[in-house]
C-alpha cells in the first residue's frame, strides 16, 4: 500500500498478488485483514512511553511518568508466565541474540523485542490500546492484549498500520486513509465526501514526540550492525535525512508488516507498508542498484523506488508492483 500521509489518499493498493491463485490464498485482501504485525507495532510501544501516563493521577503528566530516547532499556531473556487468554511468552530478537543494557533509542530503532516488552509492562494494556486508537488502529472485537502484544501478537489490519505511520510523517496529525477522492453525482455535481470515507484530520501526538519517533526510525547509526547492516533497506538510500527523514520499521516475524514514511519533496512525503505476500512499496527517489528483494521485510522497499520515482516526477502517481513477490509466493 502507498499512501500520501498529507491527506491520507491512498496511491496504490495490492491486496492480493493473483486474485485467482488458491495456492496463495488470492482471494484474501492482506490490506485490510486482521494479522500480526510483528516488530512493526513497536511504533505505537514507543509512542505510548514518550508520551507518559499519569500515574498518580494529579493531572499533569511529570517526571518519571514517561520515557525518553536516552533512558535504559534491559534486553535480556524472559520468561513472562502465561494466562487463560494467552500462553506463557519469551520475547526473543530476530536474530536471536540479547544486547543487555540498551538506550531506548537502540531499543526502538532495532525492533529489540525483549526490551520492547518490558517498556510495554511499564505502561500496561490500557495506555497502549488507547495510543493506538488515538493513531488510527482498530482492533478486532475478540483482540486479546498482553505482554506478546508489545513483539506484535495482537493483530491489526495494513491500512490502519498506514494511517498510524501517516500519523508521525504528519508531526502528529492523523489522517485516516481513504480511497475514494471525490463522488459525481448523475447531475455533474460533486459531493462533498462523508466523514465515514474521509475522516476530519485530529492531532493526537505532540509534535516533538512525532519527530522523535521520525528520527529513531531513520537513525541508521542506532542500529547493530549484525541486526542490520550500515545502509541497509531500511534507510531507503537517497531519502532526505533532516527533517524529512525516511523510517522504516523491520519486523521480528516472518511475513508480517514493514511500514514507514519518506520524503519526496520538501513539503510532501509517501508513506508505504507491506504485509504478508502483498508487499507493495513505493518511493520517489531510484536507489544506486534496484533490484527484487524478498518480500515481508522492509528490503523490499528498494523494488519499489525505480518506478515510484516517474510517478513522483509526474505529480501523478501510478501503482509501482513489487517483482519478487511470486518468490515469497
């Protein structure tokens, strides 16, 4: 999916690689069903704790009621006992390995599910479910919170997941995403779009804390290089980097989303996420060597920037498909 996070108008949409392949189950919209997110969620973890919670309910949210990118994150082993809704949870990395003492910054930028976790505790179920609504997620009637939230067991849907990384390319203005951009009546006259189709714009995150979000997603330096190598996918090379910056958020399951936002002019910018084998990513700036990558991961953004980039040029952006998505197929 490709959004542009300044209205919420979405530019392209892949639901389904083969509508007609049972073999890839065509006939399911990934966009818009309920699945895990994965690492992708941490957005929303993060959110949470910089913004705080009151916690001894004097009004005003103070000192040690919220979290900054400098403060200490533990990422060691755990073992959180199960309940009668979900089973016992041990948060590990994608690659398995434990960092130790991290700053929350490290923490956020490499998707460190062990740390996220215990940020997640820190502010419980109530504080997260109601930041991710505020930032444009629905969650399912039957949706079970918990500590595997925070590593994304809890599923969401693609599109809200735009409307949610829309939200900090926005400086915290949410714009819900929407795909019909005008109605024509049998007259010729045009109908003004009911707020069930396009919401009203709300801000609903500082500003400073929607820049905070932008510049830890972006900060290639944050990331471990055995997690992540220096120039890697996600830093969609060639994005703008003050201001403006590119944020692709890694996943720590396999086939569950990557979603982000970059810059394509100094007052615009493109949002995209993938899920599953609809990988559809896009980007206005051509990478130095595009080439099919494995979809379900943020590499897959690089398939996208070669014919995202004449779209952009144009003012008049065409569907960009991914080419490698028959091999995660």
């Amino acid at each position: 999916m490709w959004t542009d996070p300044a209205t919420g108008a979405v530019r392209a949409y892949v639901g389904s690689p083969d509508y007609d392949d049972p073999l890839i189950q065509g006939q399911r919209d990934y966009a818009r069903e309920y699945l895990q997110p994965g690492g992708a969620i941490a957005l929303i973890v993060y959110a949470t704790a910089f913004e705080g919670i009151d916690r001894n309910s004097n009004g005003s949210i103070d000192f040690g009621d919220y979290t900054t990118a400098g403060h200490l994150a533990w990422d060691v082993p755990a073992q959180y006992p199960g309940t009668s809704a979900q089973p016992a949870f041990s948060p590990q990395n994608i690659n398995g390995a434990y960092y130790g003492p991290v700053s929350v910054r490290e923490a956020l930028a490499n998707q460190l599910a062990p740390a996220t976790t215990r940020i997640y505790q820190e502010y419980g179920d109530a504080a997260f479910v109601a930041m991710a609504e505020k930032m444009g997620i629905s969650f399912n009637s039957d949706a079970v919170f918990g500590l595997p939230t925070a590593a994304g067991s809890t599923p969401v849907r693609l599109r809200d997941l735009m409307t949610a990384y829309g939200t900090i390319a926005n400086g915290g203005m949410r714009r819900t995403v929407y795909v019909i951009s005008g109605i024509v009546d049998s007259n010729g006259v045009t109908v003004e779009l009911p707020e069930l189709i396009k919401p009203p714009e709300e801000r609903v995150l500082p500003a400073q804390i929607a820049f905070l979000l932008q510049n830890i997603l972006s900060d290639d330096l944050a990331r471990f290089t055995n997690m992540f190598p220096r120039n890697s996918a996600l830093t969609l090379g060639g994005q703008p980097t003050q201001n403006f910056v590119g944020a692709v958020a890694a996943t720590n399951q396999a086939r569950a989303p990557a979603c982000g936002h970059s810059a394509s002019r100094p007052t615009r910018s493109w949002a995209y996420g993938s899920a599953r084998r609809t990988a559809t990513w896009s980007s206005p700036t051509r990478p130095a060597s595009p080439r099919p990558l494995r979809c379900g991961t943020a590499s897959c953004a690089r398939c996208w920037l070669g014919s995202a980039a004449k779209a952009s040029r144009a003012r008049s952006p065409t569907p960009a498909i991914c080419r490698c998505w028959r091999s995660a197929a």
